[in-house]
C-alpha cells in the first residue's frame, strides 16, 4: 500500500502495482462528495476519478467503496457495480429524516411506520406497527434483491413481523380525524329508527343527512356495531343475498414470480395486493372470462392451466365463489387499468411483505405457493 498526497490535508491509498501509474498522470486534489471525500483531477476531456482512473470501469458501471471511504482506491476496496447496486450503498440514507433505520419513515397519519425500497426502479412500500419490524422488512427485501452489495439495518431479522393492512395503518370509523359519529351514536340511531323515528329527525338529532341516518338505521353502514366496542367499527353495504361467481389467475412467469396488483375499488380491500380476476361475462366460458380479465386488469396474455382451487369469500359486502387457475405468462408489459393499479411480479419473498387482502393470503398460502407463518 502506498499513500498519494492530496490537497486539503487529504492522502489517497493504492495498491503498489498502481502507484507509479497513478503518479504518472500528475497532481490529484480532494473533492468532497456526500459523507466522504474523492480523489480526482482535470485533463483535456474533464473530471477524471482516481477510482475510475484505477479500474477501468466501463460506461455504466461504478467503482464501489466497499468500506465507503472514497479515499481508500486499493484494488481489494474497489467493487466494479452496475449504478443501481451502488446508490443502494450510499451511507445515511432514510426516508423523510425520521428514523434511526435506512428505508424506514414514519408516516404523518396513522403513526405506523413506513418501509420503502427500490426495485427494477419500481418502489415498494410496506406499513409495520413497529420501527425495527419495518426495518427488518427492509432487510429482507434488500438481501433478497441485492445480496452482498445490500447495506443491511442493524435488527434481527426475527423481528419481521406481518405488515399492516390499509385499513389498520389508517384510523377509521370513530378514530377517523373527520368522524361525526361514534359507535354508541351509531347504535342509538339504530335503536330509534327501529322505534320509528324518521331519517329526517335522525339527521338533525345527529348533525348527518337524513339518507346517511336511514343506512345506518336499516344496517347498510357500520353493519357490525352493534355495541360499544372499537372493534365493530366497519363501514360496508350489507352482504349480497346470493354469492357471485368470478375467476382469478395465478399468473406465473419464467423465473417463477406471482403477478399481483393494487385493488382501485373503494372497498374494504382498497389498495391492498389481489391477484387479477374478476366476474363472468353473458356467455362467455370460464378460460375467456379469465383471459379478458386479465388482459383488462394487467395489460399482458396468459396460457390458462389447471384448476387450483375453489374458494368461498364473504367479507363486508363482498360473497364470491371464486376459481382459481393457474396460468402462465406469455407476452406484455403490466399495465394497471380500471379496477387493478400497478401490477408486477413478485418473487415469493416479496409476497411475503406485501399487504395482501387477508383472501389472498389464505388462498396463497393453501395453494402453497408461500408460508404465511414466516411473514
């Protein structure tokens, strides 16, 4: 190892197979960059990096400091990367300032703690009751993903624990920040427009309008309070008389990932992970239905397969008799439309951290495709 003066007091270290070389080129000074400093100097053609200057490094790839001093340039210390694997190495980064973790932040609303990272230039988010679960959750991702090149949060990894839904990372019915009502009001108006109190009288009694009175009186809202209890705080249409038959794909690709995407519907699954399928339409068969479903809610064709499973789902308003196919992709981009956002694949993994409609997740978990236990 030999050492290079710089200016700002600052000394470069190198292999003594590069020194000759490197002090043939001429003076090198210190630049600072981020959380560390750079060795470098001009010629005709601009900026030149000793690091650069060092390995050769193509148009693309980066020198990374493995050890993150950008001083220290020995060929043991220097990591030829691809720019996306370096910038995930970049020291002290967490989102929005407000944790002591990388990739973790506390949301504004809700207080959960909020897990983000960057994949194939695709963001994933994950929302966990507690600041080292999301940072575990992070970990994971990150190792799953980066490997060696993953600057990893100092946490077990025994604290991962399952994400939060939507409706759990977000205050709702009587904690809402914009709720008139609470639980007991609730079951009073009930109790009176049983009695025969019109929705008219209601609404005025309780500062709401006269048809939100007659839906909470006729059960249509709120449907399970039926007490005093947090825990009936629900809104929700009455359940549908007869279930409804609807086809889902299990769409795998060539490397095994799951296509999932955001539920757009503002239903008790809103934004939460589903996989594509839907209702049946005149008289088409079962493949077509799942094909227009599909290429309607992802944008990509499909080779339908086998029968998986047959489920039954009563959730809210919701009473399904779902089938689910396996299927196989063949061509497309995922494009989200009307009913489905930002569809992807997703490794198993993956799936394991997303916040999935707890449907989805019993259906996955009984088609083995991932164990919920190791969430």
């Amino acid at each position: 190892m030999r050492e290079i003066p710089l200016t700002r007091g600052k000394v470069a270290l190198v292999d003594d197979e590069d020194y000759d070389r490197v002090v043939a080129e001429g003076s090198w000074y210190a630049t600072p960059r981020r959380q560390t400093f750079y060795a470098c100097r001009r010629n005709t053609r601009g900026m030149v990096y000793m690091h650069r200057f060092i390995t050769g490094a193509p148009a693309g790839m980066i020198p990374d400091h493995w050890n993150h001093d950008g001083l220290d340039n020995q060929r043991h210390n220097l990591k030829v990367v691809p720019a996306r694997d370096n910038s995930i190495r970049v020291r002290g980064l967490t989102c929005a300032k407000t944790s002591r973790f990388r990739g973790v932040h506390r949301q504004s609303r809700g207080g959960a703690w909020r897990m983000q990272i960057v994949v194939r230039d695709v963001a994933i988010t994950r929302s966990y009751a507690t600041e080292d679960a999301a940072a575990a959750a992070y970990n994971l991702l990150a190792r799953e993903h980066f490997g060696p090149s993953a600057v990893l949060n100092d946490v077990p990894d025994g604290a991962v624990t399952p994400p939060l839904t939507y409706l759990d990372s977000r205050p709702r019915g009587e904690r809402a920040r914009t709720a008139k009502l609470t639980v007991a009001k609730v079951v009073e108006i009930r109790r009176r427009y049983q009695a025969g109190e019109s929705g008219a009288s209601l609404g005025r009694a309780f500062g709401i309008s006269p048809h939100h009175a007659l839906t909470i009186g006729k059960g249509q809202f709120w449907p399970e309070a039926t007490g005093g209890s947090e825990a009936g705080v629900v809104y929700g249409r009455a359940i549908a008389d007869r279930p409804r038959a609807c086809v889902v794909a299990v769409v795998r690709d060539a490397h095994g990932r799951i296509l999932l995407g955001r539920r757009l519907k503002r239903d008790t699954g809103y934004r939460l992970w589903v996989l594509p399928g839907g209702g049946i339409d005149g008289r088409e068969t079962l493949e077509e239905a799942l094909h227009r479903e599909v290429r309607e809610e992802c944008g990509v064709e499909i080779a339908v397969g086998s029968l998986a499973l047959a489920f039954r789902h009563i959730e809210g308003p919701t009473n399904n008799v779902a089938l689910f196919y396996h299927a196989r992709y063949l061509s497309g981009d995922p494009v989200g439309g009307d009913d489905l956002g930002e569809p992807a694949f997703f490794t198993l993994t993956e799936i394991a951290c997303l916040d999935l409609t707890p449907a989805t997740r019993e259906v996955l978990a009984r088609i083995r495709l991932h164990v919920v236990t190791k969430v």
